[in-house]
C-alpha cells in the first residue's frame, strides 16, 4: 500500500468514525426532519399561488421565513441551523467513506451526490442562520447570477448547460421516487409493514413532484440562454408561477404542491427511520 493509498483508508476511516457517532447522527435526523418540514411549507406557499397572492416566497429562504413568525420560530430556526450543520458534516463523511455497496462508476457518483447534498444544506444552514438574525436581505438573487454568467464568453450557452443539468437533476428525482432508490438510506422499518406502504407513496409522489419543480426550473435556465434574457430564469417560485399560468395550469400546481408536501412529510418520516450504519 502507498503512502496515499494509506492516507486516504485513514481519511475513511475518520469519516466513518464521525459518522457513526450517536451525537451527530441525532442531529443528523433532526435536520432532516426541519428540511422536510421546510418542504411542507413550501407546498402551503405553493397552493396558495394557485389560489391568488401568497403570504410569502415559495423558496427554502421563504419557508423558512414563515417557519421564523410562527410560535418560538426563532427557536426553531436555531436548531434547523445546527440540524442543517450537522447534515453537512454527516453528507460529508458520507462523500468520503459512505456508500460501501456501491463500487466503481457508481461509488463515485454516489459519493459526488453525497457531496452536492452537504452544499446544498450548507446553503440552508446559511439562510437559517440570516433569518433567525435578520441579515438576510431577503431579496432573490437568481436572476442576478444569470445575468452575470449571461455576460461571460458563451455565457448564454453555460446558462442552457446549467438549465439541461437542473432538468436532468428533476428527472433523475422522478426516477429515484419510482424506482425506490430511496429505500436504500431507510432502516427495515421504514421500508415494511403499513408504514412501509405509507412511506412509498409519499415518496413516489414527492420525489416525482420535486423532479417536476426542477425540470420547469430547468427550462427556464434554457430559455433565458437561448433569448439572452437572465429576467426569463428563476428558481422554485418562478417555476411555480409559470406552471400556474399555463394550460390547466392551476389544478397542475395544486398536484404540484401536495407533492412538494408529501415529499416533506416522507422526509420527516424518514428523519425517524434514517439508516445510521
């Protein structure tokens, strides 16, 4: 074995230890009960879009926004930040030592995965901490991304190559609901019996309601770079609007976010029955 060879066992071997440790595995699941709490507001904000004006953004720094003015919401908000923390540091042992049953190609899109989900809940673990501190503009900052990349050599060709890889992201959330790929990050709990039903068909609709979400996301990106118009791009919200407005628009949302919510409640759920070993 080389001196790397070495290194990186001993670095898997630390990860793994971290992992396992009862402390971070807790925290572990209580972050991902506050993120799928966050998805169930999201899906309240969403039918309220379809049915006129919402209260507020439906965003994950919109969620969290609502979640911050309901009764000890700035409590709450404070344990969705070391939730959220302590998800990242989870994701991050398991970028670099999870994923066991896997090997080759797959091991290591697995672990990229894994990687991209601890950036992701860094960002929420960002938005949780403005808000519970009020430094959080609370102004949407896609559009402004957009155009920046809009103005770099090929920008609007980066701009439809990051849209395909969001629709791609959607449909491979929709494939990862009705394929129960899911199932694999469940304890034999969660996966059997009446409350193995109940989680499948939260799962299936959730994640393909997701999948959808981010592929008209998605589409937005390439239309904004095939227009050269950034103002033609968004995220969840603009996606949700746009789904409002189109043919049969209003009952496609509605399904739309009792997905979104669904996808929530199976989260929560699985924060109960989240595989630690």
């Amino acid at each position: 074995m080389t001196t790397q060879d070495a290194a990186g066992t001993a670095a898997e071997d630390k990860a793994q230890q971290a992992r396992n440790n009862p402390a971070l595995e807790w925290l572990a699941k209580i972050g991902t009960a506050i993120y799928g709490v966050t998805y169930v507001v999201v899906g309240w904000l969403a039918l309220q879009i379809a049915f006129g004006e919402p209260a507020g953004r439906a965003s994950g720094q919109g969620a969290l926004r609502e979640m911050s003015q309901q009764p000890f919401g700035e409590t709450i908000l404070w344990i969705a930040c070391i939730g959220f923390v302590a998800l990242v540091v989870w994701k991050i042992c398991e970028a670099v030592a999870g994923h066991d049953e896997e090997d080759g190609r797959k091991l290591v899109a697995a672990r990229a995965m894994s990687a991209g989900k601890a950036v992701v809940f860094a960002l929420l673990a960002v938005l949780a901490f403005q808000t519970v501190t009020g430094s959080s503009s609370g102004g949407s900052s896609e559009d402004g991304y957009t155009a920046t990349i809009m103005k770099m050599p090929l920008g609007p060709v980066l701009v439809v190559a990051v849209g395909i890889a969001i629709i791609g992201y959607g449909v491979y959330s929709a494939y990862k609901g009705l394929t129960d790929k899911w199932r694999k990050s469940l304890e034999s709990g969660g996966r059997t019996g009446d409350i193995g039903t109940a989680i499948t068909v939260l799962a299936r609709v959730g994640y393909s309601s997701r999948g959808l979400a981010f592929a008209v996301i998605g589409g937005l990106f390439v239309w904004a770079g095939f227009t050269h118009d950034a103002d033609k791009s968004g995220g969840l919200d603009q996606a949700l609007l746009t789904l409002r407005d189109a043919p049969f628009g209003k009952a496609l949302l509605v399904a739309v976010a009792i997905g979104l919510a669904a996808y929530g409640v199976y989260n929560v759920a699985k924060a109960w029955y989240l595989k630690q070993r």
